[in-house]
C-alpha cells in the first residue's frame, strides 16, 4: 500500500568499548568499562489505515487511506560504570559480594516531518508509483538529555558446597529533561527508586546449576527520552520477575546449554484516564514464556551461540482503547511472540575475535521505533551467565519493557544490531543482523583442541 521509493529505515551505530580489569589480590578485583556511543536513524513509513466500509463491499471497490511520515534521530550516550568483586569468609560461610557505581548520560535530537494531499489508492490494485505533490511539514523538533546513576550491592553466599543463596539492592537516580522545540514545551522528571533482588542456586555437580531467583525493576515514564503533559507526572511502572532455570557445561566445557521458564508481572501499568486525559498508574501486564539456548566451540577458534525464546503477553488490566476497541486482553504492543537467534565468531588471534548475528522477531504488527541502544534487555542468569554485577546492571536498562527478546536468549552481544522490518497482514517479522571484529573481554569456550 505503501511507495517502495518513499518507504525507508536506516540505522547507523558507532560505539567505542574500553574495559579494564584489575586484580588486587585474589580476593578483591576490579572492573571498569568506559562506553561513548552515537546512532542515527532515518525513518519514512506510508503505513495504510483500516477502512470503514459496509459489509458485502467487493473488495475491488475498496479505496484505502494512505499515510506518511519522515523521522530523524541522533542519539548520544556516555556510560560508566564500576565494580568490585570481594571473596571473604563469615562464620564459615563463603561471600561473593559485587558492589558498584555506574553513570550513563544521553543526549536524544528527534525531528518528524507531517505530510498533506496524501493520495489514496485501490484495495487490490495499489499504485505504488502513483505520482503525487504531497506537502511536508514539520510536526516536531525535539531534545532530551538524561542523567542516570546506580549504586548496587550483590552478596552471593555459599551455604554448602552444592547451595547457594544471593540477594541484592540496587539504587536509581534517573533525571530526565526534554524539550519541544516545535511546540515550545518543556519538561522535566526525576526518580528515585530501589530494587531488590534475590535468588536460590543449586549445584549438584561442576557441570550443572539449577535456580530460582525473584528480581524488581521499574520504567519511568521518561524511558523513551521523551515526555509530554499527559506523561510528565506519570509515577514509575513497577516490574516483578520470577524464574526458574537451569545449565548445563559439557563436553569438557564445550558445549553451555540454559533453559529457563518465567513470569514477568507489570502491576502499575500506565493507561489514559478516560476524563482527564493523562496518564495514570492503574494498568497490569504479564508476560509469561520461556527460553533455551546453547553456546559452543565447533572448531578450535570456532564460536557458535544460538537461542530460542517464547513470550506469552496479555494486557490484564487497562482503560486505553485503540480505534474503539479495549486494548484490555489483547496481546503487549512490541513483545515479539517468537525470537530466535544466531551468532558466530571466529577467535582471529587471542586478542581479537570477528563475527556476525543474526535473530529473526514475530510480533503483531505495530508501530515500530527500534532503538539500539534501549532495545529489550534480557534478564541473564544468576548462576554466571554473567557477572553479578552485570546481573544487577540488568535492571538500568529500565527501558525494558515486557519482554526479552531482541537481544534474545543466548548470545553476547558485543555490538549492537540494526532492524528492517517486513509487513505482513497481521504479524511483523523482523530481521537482526551486524557484523563487527572487536577485542576479545573474555575467554571463549575451551576448544577441543585446548588440554583440559
């Protein structure tokens, strides 16, 4: 329906990573990692829209409404963040503690542009080519600078040597400014909020991890790097996750393989109230699913990382209605049904590694502002899928929302993918793919080559 010429996504990702790990002893060590990152995003949709017709209209005689519009954005982040790991002894029991500090500053400029005398087109015989004077305009110039900091605390205690408990704290302060050019508004909002987590761990054996853990997060209304009259003085919406989940290491180490099931329940959703048309805290959203994946060494320098992951959404409580209907019972907007990934590398040297991702999203089809850099996070495990303090620096991308897919189940991610999207009549399947040569952080898997 819409111009093959005219319909367009771009987006272009520059970061630079620097990390530096330290140890002072055996038991205190120290990491820090320095993150400057810029994107830029050129978008031009021509989306249809539903017609109203009676019933019994052939379908040849329907003529559909077409829309369109142009956006550009430049997005800017600086990010710090540092931790310590200490391994000390209390009365016989045995601490991992995980403390740390992280600083993030972003700056967003988005301009849109509006279009008139926007021809219309045939149901069945769309012009796609259809010549056309359509006027532009913009509809919007804006900026938003963000200031976050957290301070965390993960204490992982060994009871046995099989038995693990973990528990942790972590402290936000998320200050948002935005202004509207276009229409000359400004706004700004500050949060102040703890979220604790925790988790039970068993390991029978070297090679397998069986958990539970429980874990709160939260989204300000500012989460998107914008805010407006309706949303300025929105409270935070409140996340509980909770998840059991297992892994296994074998083959020597070779082969990682995680499973987890999981319920994601969002208490205070916001929803429109219906006679002040603002945003209040009285919506409810659950997302159930589950997820697997597997990590392993092919070849001596060959890496392979896959996953799979299945998310159930369903809005429970909610007033907002969309073109009449209640939105209540329906599906979450941007929670990808199904997500699977795929990601290889190649070690070049021992320093340095290249490789290339790939994932594939279906959801239903929605409005879509894919970013980057606030893409869904996936909660990671609590046994050592990453660091604890990775763990916890999980909940400061506060910007999740329901979900956990595009950076999907399994893989790291040492750069960030892009997005093209493709229409289908009620379903949105989208296409991940980067490729990038970087610095090695960590050691691969062991290799079969490699002694034990």
């Amino acid at each position: 329906m819409g111009w093959p010429t005219r319909t367009s996504s771009a987006t272009t990702s520059t970061s630079l990573t620097l990390r530096l790990d330290h140890a002072f002893n055996d038991a205190v060590k120290m990491r820090n990692a320095l993150r400057v990152a810029y994107y830029h995003r050129q978008a031009a949709v021509s989306p249809p829209a539903n017609p109203v017709v009676p019933d019994g209209t052939p379908l040849s005689l329907i003529t559909v409404t077409r829309g369109h519009t142009e956006r550009d954005e430049h997005d800017s982040n600086f990010t710090e963040q540092t931790d310590f790991t200490v391994r000390f002894d209390t009365w016989g029991l045995k601490h991992t503690l995980v403390a740390g500090l992280e600083f993030a500053y972003e700056i967003s400029h988005v301009t849109r542009w509006g279009f008139t005398n926007i021809p219309t087109t045939n149901l069945i015989f769309p012009d796609p080519l259809r010549p056309t004077d359509m006027g532009r305009a913009t509809s919007f110039r804006g900026r938003t600078d963000s200031f976050s900091f957290g301070a965390y605390a993960v204490d992982e205690v060994a009871i046995t040597s099989w038995l693990k408990i973990m528990g942790g704290l972590r402290f936000d302060h998320f200050d948002t400014s935005f202004e509207n050019k276009f229409l000359r508004q400004e706004f700004e909002q500050i949060n102040n909020e703890v979220s604790p987590r925790a988790a039970l761990i068993i390991q029978p054996t070297t090679w397998q991890t069986y958990y539970f853990s429980y874990g709160t997060s939260f989204n300000p209304s500012a989460e998107g790097l914008t805010l407006a009259i309706n949303t300025a003085k929105a409270e935070p919406e409140k996340n509980e996750a909770y998840e059991i989940g297992a892994k296994w290491e074998l083959f020597e180490r070779r082969l990682a393989l995680t499973t987890a099931i999981f319920q994601i329940d969002k208490t205070n959703a916001r929803t429109t109230d219906p006679q002040l048309g603002v945003m209040i805290n009285e919506g409810k959203q659950r997302v159930r699913g589950f997820e697997v994946s597997a990590a392993g060494t092919i070849l001596p320098r060959w890496n392979i990382f896959t996953g799979y992951t299945y998310l159930d959404s369903e809005v429970v409580e909610s007033l907002d209605n969309v073109g009449g209907v209640p939105v209540k019972g329906k599906e979450i907007p941007n929670v990808a049904r199904h997500t699977a990934t795929l990601w290889t590398t190649w070690d070049i040297t021992d320093q340095w590694q290249g490789g290339r991702r790939c994932g594939v999203l279906e959801q239903p089809v929605r409005e879509q502002h894919h970013h980057p850099q606030r893409a869904v996070v996936c909660a990671r495990r609590p046994d050592g899928g990453l660091p604890p303090g990775q763990v916890v620096r999980a909940a400061r991308q506060r910007h999740q929302r329901l979900g956990r897919a595009v950076h999907g189940a399994g893989a790291p991610l040492p750069c960030d993918p892009g997005g093209v999207a493709h229409l289908a009549p009620d379903r949105n399947v989208e296409l991940l793919t980067c490729c990038c040569i970087c610095a090695k952080s960590s050691p691969r898997l062991r290799s079969p080559a490699a002694p034990s």
